[in-house]
C-alpha cells in the first residue's frame, strides 16, 4: 500500500529527494514488519496510507479496538526503532 501511495503521490507532484528516501525506507521497513508481524503491518497501512480510523480499521480486520490500539502501538514502535525516528516521528498521530 505504501509504494501504491508513493507512485500516486508522486505523479502529480515531485517529492523532494530526502522524503522520497524516507518513504521509500519506510516501505521496506513495513514489508520487514509484514513478516514478523503481518495485522500490526495491515494497521499501519490502513490508518497511515488508507486514512481510516481506528473504527474503520478494526472493521475492515475484523479485530476489536482495543486489538487495533495495541497492534497500532506495537507496530508503530517497531518501525520508529527500525528506522532510526526517535520517540517522535510522523506515524505520531
């Protein structure tokens, strides 16, 4: 979902070659995480690229909130831990 929303985006507008980099590295980084963990993944991608809310999600995997929230965290920590982002980072929504 993250490439498919790369090649969208950057049809109609060129993105700047350091947040290319940085969704690009974020892509493989999802695709790592698909394997250890393939739902907390899903979350990612749905919330993140997708736009939905945690209702919508949780809909959408057949998991209740509270599991979404939990795969949310999870998933959002390992990707700040595998990229480098620190405690802050722009899946901090």
């Amino acid at each position: 979902m993250a490439e498919r929303w790369l090649q969208r985006y950057s049809k109609n507008r060129p993105l700047p070659g350091r947040l290319k980099e940085s969704l690009l590295d974020l892509h493989h980084a999802l695709d790592e995480l698909s394997v250890l963990d393939s739902r907390a993944a899903r979350v990612i991608e749905l919330r993140y690229f997708g736009g939905l809310t945690e209702k919508e999600a949780a809909e959408v995997l057949g998991i209740s909130i509270a599991t979404l929230k939990r795969d949310w965290e999870a998933g959002r920590a390992w990707l700040v831990d595998r990229l480098g982002w620190g405690q802050r980072s722009t899946l901090d929504k």
